[in-house]
C-alpha cells in the first residue's frame, strides 16, 4: 500500500525533488515576483520548519500539510492574510495526516495515518476532524471535495485493492473501475458531481476517466501510449491531467477531445488542476535540469515559470481567482 507522502501514480519522482532542502533558503513573510505573479511564502505550524499547499478555495483559505517539529506531519489550514496554519490535527490514535481540498463552505478533506502506514479519510468542518465511512474495509484516501460537499477519493478493500468512490452525507459510492481494469482512483470532482481519476490495469496500464451519473468514460491518450492521468476538473467539465508519452506531457480534455499543453522550455511535465477560466497549474522540469511551478493560460501556447533559479517548485491547485498554491524548497508558496 502506498503512503501518503508518496503515491507512485500522482507525483512520479516529483514530489521528493520539490521539498528538498534549497540552495538559498527562504523565511516565511518573503515575497518574489514570478512570470505574471507575486509568491508569498507561508509559515509552517510553530516548531515546524517545512510545509507545503495542496488546496484553496475562492476564498482564499489554503490547506496542506506542516511538520510539528514534535514528530509527524499534520494536516493545516492558513486563513487569507495570515502566515502561520492551524493545526487540523490527526484522526484518533494516528499520528499523522495531510489536508488535500477544501472547498467554498470550508469543509476539509484529506487523509490521516496511523504508524503502520494505514491511511484513513477524513472530513474536518466546524472545528472538528471526523472519520469517513469505508466500505468493506477500513483505509481510503479523499483527494477532492465540491461545493455541494461530495468527496471524490479511493478506498481499499481486501482482495480487491483500490477502489474510486464518492462520498456524500455519510454515504459511499462506488464508481467501479473501466473494463479490463482492476483499480481506480477519483482524483478531482466539480460541483456538478463528475468526477474524474484514474483506472489501471494488472499489466501496469493507466487511463484518464471521466464519470458522471453512473457512467465511467475513457479519455485516452495522447498519441495512443498506455499511461494517463486525469487530476482536475472545473465546472465547465474541462480536464486537466497528464500522459506519459513516454515523458510527461499535461494535456487538455475537453468536448471530447485531448489538446497537449505548451511546452516551450520544458522537458516533462504534469498538470494538477484547472479552474474556471481554463488556466491549469501543474509542475515541470525546465532546462536547468530542475522541478518549476508552472502556468498554463487558455490560447496561450507558452507556459509560465513561476519558479525562481536555484529552488525547486511545484504547483498543485488553483481557485477561480487565479490564486495558485503549491511549494518551493521546504516551503508552502501561495501565488496571487
């Protein structure tokens, strides 16, 4: 089973390069200017001394995960305008636990992980971390959560591995997986309730999915090559994800049809997340051999660096507003 610091299909040999420790270490409160954005570097929980973003919402709160300096990572909120989180904390008798989404109402979503490396989802609303049901088994991960409150994540029963499911007012749903395939995994969900993630087979092979009221569709590939991954979904029901072909290339799937991404400048690349303006974020290696932050916009073939020389970046969500949240060297970045 995967942990969560690390799951092999979503940050492929990208998120270890991206916290490493940087060649000039920023401090919390530190701005830059970056293509056409300002970073402002954010405070991990007190005693911690790295951290990083993987969700905001339109309002602008953030969430990720900080190191304590105590021990285990936990999950943490930063609230528009200030530096340092608050402490979601873990799911009782856990010891860690990382915050992946939060949507419009402030409602949380993420994963929290006992030390035998099992992984529960929980929600956190109201001040308060709670469980979410697991059918037939007891681990699962939440990856995404709408407006409406519905959760798009993967749970883990025995003998039958991973399984895509929805989660809504205390009640599962299981999305299956696409025919030949044998796991799954629900990555993003609009607040239309699609859902899209990935299938895979036994034989290794990975296909973007699309599902929406019961049905799975297969998004393909670009240029026909076995790996795909679909990580983002804006109410539009455009898709953002990527294909290995066979390096990293993020695509576009919209009205049926999967568009690459630009890649002047860039070597491999992923993408993460898309909001309603169209513009997606994701991560790429440029030319200097390392991880940048990196912005694609609607009918623009370029993307945009949002890195600095000599640190590792990444980027991994974007609200409607164009505010970006990701991480650079040991540090969560929020981009405006």
């Amino acid at each position: 089973m995967e942990t969560m610091e690390r799951l092999s299909f979503m940050e492929p040999a990208v998120e270890t390069e991206t916290r490493a420790a940087p060649a000039t270490a920023p401090q919390p409160g530190d701005t830059f200017k970056a293509g056409n954005k300002t970073g402002t570097f954010l405070a991990p929980l007190k005693g911690g001394a790295s951290c990083h973003a993987r969700g905001i919402n339109n309002k602008g709160q953030v969430v990720g995960a900080s190191d304590t300096g105590s021990g285990p990572g936990h999950a943490c909120l930063w609230q528009p305008g200030e530096l340092v989180p608050m402490d979601l904390g873990t799911l009782e008798g856990d010891e860690s636990s990382i915050a992946s989404a939060i949507n419009n109402k402030g409602q949380v979503v993420g994963m929290s992980q006992d030390a035998k490396v099992r992984q529960r989802p929980f929600l956190w609303e109201d001040g308060e971390m709670k469980p979410m049901v697991v059918p037939e088994g007891e681990f699962g991960m939440a990856f995404g959560i709408n407006n409406r409150g519905q959760v798009a994540g993967t749970y883990f029963f025995p003998g039958g591995g991973w399984c895509a499911g929805v989660w809504h007012r205390g009640k599962v749903k299981k999305l299956g997986v696409l025919p030949g395939d044998n796991v799954s995994f629900a990555l993003g969900i609009n607040n239309r309730g699609q859902v899209v993630g990935m299938s895979q087979a036994s034989s290794g092979d990975q296909h973007p999915f699309l599902w929406y009221r019961g049905t799975m569709i297969n998004l393909g590939t670009l240029g026909g090559f076995k790996r795909g991954i679909a990580t983002g979904i804006n109410n539009h029901g455009q898709v953002a994800g990527w294909d290995n072909i066979p390096d990293e290339w993020p695509f576009l799937w919209e009205m049926c049809s999967m568009t690459k991404l630009g890649m002047r400048g860039i070597k491999r690349a992923y993408a993460y997340d898309i909001n309603a303006r169209g513009q997606i974020v994701g991560i790429a290696k440029v030319s200097t051999g390392k991880w940048h932050a990196i912005l694609w916009r609607p009918k623009k073939p370029d993307p945009v660096d949002l890195g600095l020389p000599g640190l590792s970046s990444g980027t991994r969500a974007i609200n409607n507003r164009g505010h970006i949240v990701g991480s650079m060297g040991n540090l969560a970045v929020l981009w405006k």
